[in-house]
C-alpha cells in the first residue's frame, strides 16, 4: 500500500507544477514562444492547456528560452 501511495503523490506533484507552469504560459507565454500564437482564442489556449501540463519541462525549457532570446531545442 505505501508503494502506491507513494507513487500517487509522485503523479500529483508532477501534475500540481504542470498547472502551475502551465496555466501562466498558457494566458501569457505562449505568445512569447511561438508568435504565430500571438492573439490566439480562448479555446485554442484552452485546448492546449492539458499538452502544457503534461509537458511542462519542456514547456518551461522553451520559455525560458524565449524569455532569454535565444531559442531551445
């Protein structure tokens, strides 16, 4: 049982930092990543929400890539 537990609290912090990262970029970052998505709906954020949590090391990789002027690979 501990074994399970333990990794149920694994997933739930691994998806807490993905909203954490997740929700900012997508409101503000995502401009600053691609500027294609510059004045993007609501529903394409919203659509792209649950790929940002689940990615959110990538994620945060390319932003602060961007955020630096460079890009990440």
């Amino acid at each position: 049982m501990i074994v399970a537990e333990v990794i149920l609290w694994i997933v739930l912090a691994y998806l807490s930092m993905g909203v954490a990262i997740g929700a900012p970029f997508v409101c503000s970052g995502v401009a600053k990543v691609d500027p294609s998505a510059k004045g993007a709906s609501w529903l394409f954020r919203l659509l792209i929400l649950p790929g940002c949590v689940a990615l959110w090391p990538l994620i945060l990789r390319r932003w602060l890539g961007a955020a630096k002027g460079g890009k990440q690979a």
